[in-house]
C-alpha cells in the first residue's frame, strides 16, 4: 500500500541527490579543492606508508627500554652536543691548491746540492816509552791544514771496537825461526781482542791469501795463525799485500787498522815505492802500524854475510842498505796514517810490541773539522797536529812523582781531497 508512493519520492530524492553531487564535483574540479575520493586515495596511500614505516622500526621496537636520543644531545640527529656532524651544505670549502712558481723559459729544472766536505783525524798521545797521556781536552789540540789552522768541531776519546787486519811475511826465505816467533808474538794480540771487535788475518808472499775474513771469534784467528806451518814462494811482493788490503778497506765503513808484520824488503814487479805511497796518501780512515821482522835478519847478515836468494831472484846480493831502505818505507807508512812504527830486537820485545799496538788502537783522540779549504780538486792536503796548554803555551806532562815527561804526537802527515768531474 505504502510501496509506490515511497518509491516514488526515494526515486526523485536520488535523482536529486545525484545531479548535486556532479555539480559539486564539477565545482571542485574547478575551484582546486580535493574531493572526497581524492582525499579517500590520499588516507590510503598515508596509511600504506604508516604500516611500511612500523615495519621498518619493528626490530627497533624490540627493545622497550630503548629510548631516542633529543636534538638538543647531539650525534647523527643532530648539530649539537660534543660531537655534533656537520651538514652537507655547512662543510667548509677544500683550500685551494698552492700556486706553483712560474716556470721561465729556457731555464732548465734543477736543485742546490752542498757538498760540505769532513776531515777526521786520530791522534796518539804517548809518552816515549809508548804510554797513553789521558785526559785530554779539545783545547789542548790545534790542528793545521797546509799551515792554515781549523776549528775543531767534533773532539772524542773512547775505548770503542776495533776494526784491524793483520797482515804477515811468511815466505820461503829461510828465516823459519824468526817467522815462527812473529806468528807466536801474533798471539799475544789476540789476548788483547775484546768481544766486539772485528779481525781479518791475511798473509803473504808473492801473492796475498786471506787466511779468516772479519770475525769476532778469538779461536778462528788463532787457527789461522796456526795453519801457517809451510811457506810457499821466496818473493816478497809487500806492496802489492798492502795495496790490496788497502783496497778492500775501502769498502769497510769507520776506522780501519792495519798491522804490518813485514821485513820490508819488497821484491814484487807491478808496484812501485811511488805507486803504494799515493795508494796509502788516498785512503781514508785507515792506520798502519808496521812492524819490522828485520833486524834479527840483519844482524844476522852483517855477521854472516847474506849472499844467497834470501828473497827470490830479486833480492840478489842484497844487503844492510836493503833492510835501512825497508824500515825507511814503512815508517813512512806509519807516519803518513798516524800509527806508530816498532822495531823488536828480540823476541820478547815482539810481544811487548804487539800489547802496546793493542793499548794504541784503543785509546786515540779524533778530531774532527770542516776545511775551509773548501775545494774538491783531489790534492793533497799536509797536515799538523800540535799538542799545548788551554792558553796556547807548552803543555807539561808529569809522570807519578812529578817529574817532566816529554811525549809524542803521532797523526797523519795529510790526506787527499776528493775530486769531483766537471
């Protein structure tokens, strides 16, 4: 009953309400409102990044009592606090690059290099009988190079290790017995090694023959000199056993010793006297201390007459002035590095000999200076050491009780500059 009429008003209300809901529409399409279905599809795409956010913190909700720092603390949240991080667009600007200097042209690249040259020089101080004088001070030292004095920068004394080589005569000569008591005497240096220094025994005849190479072993020294029991050849090529070891020095960084146990009487063909004195005044940081085996031999000689090959074919009818000329050249060699020449009558002088070398080698003064001869032109420079008081006068050394004791100065007549290739 009621069916139709109701109908009939819902119809037009809806018809109604249709036609007002496109026109609404139409006006907000055209005013720039969001409509409902717009504002709908926004709530649902809100509500579609809400639940991916919760699944992105949900391992972090794991933990209840984990709290979220403020701002105002600081850290990766934040600008502030002790350890704030900059923003990007508050990071400050990389420094410019360093202007390079403008090249000019036609002016090659290049670098200052200074080469200041250093010359070192050990002086013994002994007394007569071949004491050390201890106690010395860079004031009681003025050194002279070509008669023009320099100034001593660099002064030590210390017993510090040594680095020597022992170089023998063992030919067949035919003075067995005295070689043997040089190779025993040998020994008594070897008393005076001490743990940290170095040791290289070389002999000799025609040839040189490295016995033991540097080492800090007593006994290998020992057996070396030991195994000297049959000489060989009967020349005695000394110049060219020390133009040799000399050589190998060369290549051994510090101060180098070497200890000429030697007649003197050189016999070889390659070298001459001229040849191993320019070899001993080029070589730096090396000091001989020669000791002379002849003078039993020419003793010998002037009571017996030595007419035979002593020496091989070169020494033919040699003589006494032979022996004089020997012990002449090696205290030149001596003289020239600063070492010290010894001549033992007897065979218990030979050992005396040998500890005196031992006390030497250990106990010298270094001076060292820059030249004011500054020129690398490789020639050869003479040098002087003088010993005196602090005030310049003469120095006096008093023995125990007081008395005078005069002293000697041993350190090398000069050396060679370097040289340099223009």
């Amino acid at each position: 009953m009621f069916s139709r009429p109701f109908g009939y008003k819902f119809g037009r209300t809806s018809n109604s309400c249709a036609g007002l809901r496109l026109w609404a529409l139409v006006l907000c399409l055209l005013a720039g409102i969001p409509s409902a279905a717009s504002a709908q599809s926004q709530d649902q795409a809100s509500q579609a990044q809400a639940s991916q956010g919760q699944s992105q913190s949900q391992p972090s909700q794991q933990n209840p009592n984990q709290q979220e720092a403020p701002p105002e603390a600081g850290g990766p949240n934040s600008d502030t606090g002790p350890y704030a991080i900059p923003k990007k667009g508050e990071e400050a600007p990389p420094p410019p690059p360093p202007e390079r200097p403008k090249k000019i042209e036609g002016m090659p690249d290049y670098s200052i290099h200074v080469d200041v040259p250093v010359v070192t020089v050990p002086v013994l101080v002994t007394t007569k009988n071949g004491q050390f004088i201890p106690n010395l001070k860079k004031e009681n030292f003025r050194v002279y190079e070509d008669g023009t004095q320099q100034t001593v920068h660099e002064f030590k004394v210390e017993e510090a290790p040594i680095t020597v080589v022992l170089l023998v005569e063992f030919a067949n000569t035919g003075w067995y017995q005295l070689l043997y008591e040089a190779l025993n005497a040998s020994y008594a240096f070897t008393t005076t090694l001490k743990k940290d220094d170095w040791v290289a025994v070389v002999s000799y005849d025609m040839k040189p023959d490295m016995l033991v190479d540097f080492t800090q072993d007593k006994n290998a020294v020992r057996a070396a000199l030991n195994g000297l029991r049959i000489p060989g050849f009967s020349e005695t090529w000394e110049f060219e056993a020390l133009y040799d070891t000399l050589d190998r020095l060369d290549r051994v960084e510090g101060h180098k010793y070497v200890i000429l146990v030697s007649t003197g009487i050189d016999t070889g063909l390659k070298l001459t006297l001229d040849q191993i004195l320019k070899k001993v005044k080029s070589t730096h940081d090396v000091t001989i201390f020669p000791m002379s085996i002849g003078w039993q031999v020419r003793e010998y000689c002037e009571t017996h007459g030595c007419t035979g090959y002593s020496h091989g074919m070169a020494s033919l009818h040699i003589g006494t002035i032979d022996y004089l000329q020997a012990d002449n050249e090696m205290q030149t060699f001596a003289r020239l590095t600063g070492g010290r020449f010894y001549q033992p009558r007897f065979s218990g002088d030979m050992v005396d000999a040998f500890r005196d070398i031992g006390e030497d080698i250990r106990h010298q003064y270094t001076l060292v200076y820059h030249p004011t001869n500054a020129k690398l032109d490789g020639t050869y420079r003479k040098l002087k050491v003088d010993v005196v008081a602090p005030d310049g006068g003469a120095l006096k050394v008093k023995d125990e009780k007081g008395k005078d004791v005069k002293f000697q100065v041993s350190a090398r007549e000069g050396y060679t500059a370097k040289h340099t290739v223009d």
